[in-house]
C-alpha cells in the first residue's frame, strides 16, 4: 500500500515538475525561463500557437522529479509493455497525443481524447469530467484502465522492483565453503543467497502477502542470474517441503534483569572461568574504531588457517549500523589487548558477531571474561536476550556455547536447487571438505590471501 501510495507521488512530482521540462524542451537556446513564461502567457491568451507550461512548482525534491520522470515513459506500467504515459501525454507536443481518442494497449480506443498534462498540478479536479479530485488520485486511473495500460499495481511493482538497489543485497557470488568448494572444481560456483553476510535473518516482511512476493522475486532472480541454488536463512521454517539444511545451531537466551541472576545461571564450571578472567585483573573496553579487534580477529583466522575478511568490511559495519554495532575489546590491565568481539544490537538483543583471541588469551580467561563482560553490560542496558550465534553441531565453540547453559536451537537454512541434486554438504566430517581443507592449508599464501576476503567466516 505504501508503495502504491509512493508510485502516485513520484507521478505526481513529475507532473509538477512537467512543467520544466515543457520549458526547457520548448527553450530557444539562451532564453530565460522567465521571458518563456510571458511568452507562454502571450500565446495562450491571443489563442495562437501551443499551449505552453508554467514554470516549475518550487522547491520539490530533485530526486523524486527524477523517478517520476522515469515512470513517465517506462512502458512497465502498462499490461504488455508496449503504453507509458508518455505514449498518449507527448511532452514534445503540448502534452497530448492530438488524437480524437487515445489509443491504449492492442489498439483498443478511449472514448474521449487526451487533455495536457502541462499544468495540470494547477487544475482544481482531474479529468474532463472532474471525476479524480487530485494528481495523486488520478494517477491510478491509467493504469488500471482496461482501455489504456489495462494493468494493475500487483503485477506492477515485482517488475519496478527488479531495478530497486536494495536486491543486490541479496547477490553474492559465494560464502566461505562454496568458495572453497568452487577451487577444487575449479570454476565459479555461482549461488544466490538472502543476507549472505548473516547467519540468520530471512525474509523481513509484515504480511504473508509481502513474504511471499519477495521469495518469488529471488527465485525469478535465481533463475535469471542461472545460479546453481538459492539459500534462504531463516531462524524459524517457512517452506517444510523444501530442501532444508540442518547443520547449524543458533544458542539464544534471556537476559535476566539483575546482573547477579545472569552470573548464577552460568554452570558452575563455566562461571568459575568467569571468576578467574575477573581475579586476573582483566579490562572491558568499547572501541570506537576497529584497530584492535581487527587485529586479534586477523592473528586468529590466521592461526587456524582460515581467511579472514578485510578490515574494510567491519569499517563499514561500524559505520552503517552506527550504535547498533559495537566492538568490545578485553585488555589485561596493563592495556595489552587479549580478546575482542563484535556485536550487532537488534530491537532489545544483542548478537555477538565476530570475535578474536590472541593466543595467550586462555592463559587469563580472556575469552570467558569478554562474553560476561557483553552479558553484564547488555544487562546494564536493559536488553532482553543473548544471542550467541550460530554454530555447527558437534564443534568445539557448540561446547562452549552449551557450557554457558545455552540450548541450541535449529537453524532452517531453506534451499531452492537449480543445478544441483542436493543442498550443499559443509560438515567437517565429510570427507570431500576434510580434502578440501587440506587443499586450502596448501594453497600459496598469496592466493589465499587474494581469495580471503571474499569469504565470509562467522562466530563459531
Ligand atoms: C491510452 C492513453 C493514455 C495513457 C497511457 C495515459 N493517459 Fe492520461 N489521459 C488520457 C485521457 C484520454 C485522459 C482524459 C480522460 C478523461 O477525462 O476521462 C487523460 C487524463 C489525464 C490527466 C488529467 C488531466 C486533466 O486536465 O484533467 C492526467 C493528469 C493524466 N491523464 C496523467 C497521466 C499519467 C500520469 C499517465 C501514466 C500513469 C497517463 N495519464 C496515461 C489518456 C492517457
């Protein structure tokens, strides 16, 4: 409906704007705007000649002239892309197509014929007949016109959209393992997969309508782009009798309002690592830039021999997401920075992201002492839930994860498969990916540098 809503004010900024194109369209070269509209003025009262714009409404938004300009002559609008309002409202003559009745989609004939769109923001009501009591309201009427471009906003908007930046967001060319998988192949392994960056998200929408025009489009898009699947992340299952990966864990827990509570509901073991990180003296900090973190995030990937992502990338995070991305950093109270972590906050939860450790880090529980340090300070702040992050069933952070009194909880990864029989297969136990890692240990450190930061490494 917002759209909707969206589309008749772009149409109608263009018609206010129309105007300025009519003056410059109709400009002697060198000629003010101003001696045009006396002109224009002139010509209108004596009857003789075209009629001529007025000039341009002031100060509406450039860029929302710009887009209506564009849905002006975009034949999308109509039912077999063949009519834009342009088609029957020709700016370059008078803003009308002179015909005695228009002519819409297959040739079939209105019954009256087309009035000016020049200045028709000006116009008390809309149509000949008065029966539109504005552009915004007229816009409409076009459209859905069996005798004009006899098509209607559903079918409309999946095809605008197709051009909306925000659907790039879902083409990547691969994730960590494809990338490494599509080494040892030696060719482009080319998938689609929403929020490629993230380890769960799926389709954001507030109707079950919305939800499933989106997965339409990305298949429509899988499909166009010739990908070999298309993964969806969704944290609860939407499509049952879809391919579904169940590899991953997420561990999601309440934050309990009084910090103590939190304290006491860490298994006993695992609070006494918390107690020693605490004893040892250690400091949590907030950086604001992401020096230190990259650094211990970098020294770790290295040391277990995976890629790591470039330091731009979590530049930009901190950047984009503003408050709602923060690195917390544990130092050893001297200042050496031991342990760091990454973490989105989401509405009241809090999500640690990516994390680093150097390698004397387990010497003062560093890493215990930073995830209770995370948990107090989300507890100081209200919030609501800890989010650990995903894992892969049966690997050593899943432990971890588990030893904080954590419950696993499913992931429902969601494939649709184009060229492939089954979903993509990462388990470290799979004999093709321990061939694989090997692969990678071996590959020249250039290369692997090259290729790291295209691939995406997660907490866990
Ligand atoms: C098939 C030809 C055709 C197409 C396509 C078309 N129009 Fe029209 N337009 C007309 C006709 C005919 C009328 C007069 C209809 C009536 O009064 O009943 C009209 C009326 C209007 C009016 C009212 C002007 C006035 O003075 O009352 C506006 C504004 C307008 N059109 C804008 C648009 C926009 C914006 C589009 C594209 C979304 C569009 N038109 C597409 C033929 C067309």
């Amino acid at each position: 409906m917002i759209f909707r809503k969206f589309l008749a004010i772009m149409l109608m900024s263009l018609l206010l704007a129309a105007a300025f194109w009519g003056v410059r369209s109709n400009a002697p070269a060198g000629k003010a705007a101003v001696s045009l509209e006396t002109a224009s003025l002139q010509s209108t009262l004596s009857g003789s000649g075209p009629l001529l714009p007025l000039p341009p409404v002031p100060d509406l938004p450039a860029d929302k002239v710009a887009l209506g300009k564009r849905l002006f002559f975009d034949k999308r609008l109509s039912h077999d892309d063949t009519i834009a309002c342009a088609t029957c409202h020709r700016l370059d003559s008078g803003g009308s197509d002179r015909l005695p009745v228009s002519v819409g989609v297959e040739g079939r004939k209105g019954g009256v014929n087309a009035p000016t769109v020049f200045n028709s923001s000006l116009n008390f009501v809309q149509f000949w007949d008065g029966r539109a009591a504005s552009l915004e309201e007229q816009a409409a009427g076009p459209i859905h016109s069996e005798l004009e471009m006899a098509s209607d906003w559903a079918r409309i908007l999946p095809r605008l959209r197709r051009e909306r930046p925000q659907l790039k967001l879902f083409l990547r060319e691969e994730t960590s393992d494809h990338a490494i998988e599509a080494l040892h192949h030696g060719r482009a392994d080319c998938v689609l997969i929403a929020l490629p960056f993230a380890v769960y998200g799926g389709v954001a929408a507030s109707t079950t309508e919305a939800a499933a025009a989106l997965e339409q489009e990305a298949q429509s898009l899988a499909r166009q782009l010739d990908v070999d699947h298309l993964e969806f992340r969704n944290i609860s299952p939407r499509h049952a009798d879809w391919p579904t990966q169940d590899l991953y864990v997420t561990f999601r827990k309440e934050i309990l309002p009084e910090v103590d509570a939190n304290m006491q509901a860490i298994p006993r073991k695992q609070r006494a690592m918390v107690r020693k990180g605490i004893n040892n003296g250690l400091i949590s900090m907030v950086d604001r830039k992401s020096d230190r973190f990259f650094k211990l995030f970098a020294d770790n990937v290295h040391r277990h021999g995976t890629p790591a992502l470039p330091k731009r990338y979590f530049d930009t995070l901190l950047q984009v997401f503003g408050d709602d991305c923060e690195i917390l950093t544990v130092t050893t109270p001297e200042g050496k920075p031991l342990s760091s972590v990454l973490s989105f906050y989401f509405r009241d939860e809090v999500l640690p992201y990516y994390a680093g450790d150097d390698e004397v880090a387990r010497n003062f529980a560093a890493n215990d002492f930073k995830y209770w340090e995370l948990m107090r300070r989300s507890c100081e702040r209200g919030l609501k839930v800890f989010d650990y992050g995903r894992s892969k069933v049966g690997t050593g952070p899943y432990s971890f994860k588990k030893n904080w009194g954590f419950e696993p909880q499913a992931l429902h990864y969601e494939y649709c498969l184009y060229k492939r029989d089954s979903i993509p297969q990462n388990n470290p136990n799979n004999a093709k990916y321990k061939l694989l890692i090997e692969t990678w240990r071996r590959m020249p450190i250039s290369l692997a540098n090259f290729i790291g930061p295209h691939i995406v490494r997660n907490l866990g």
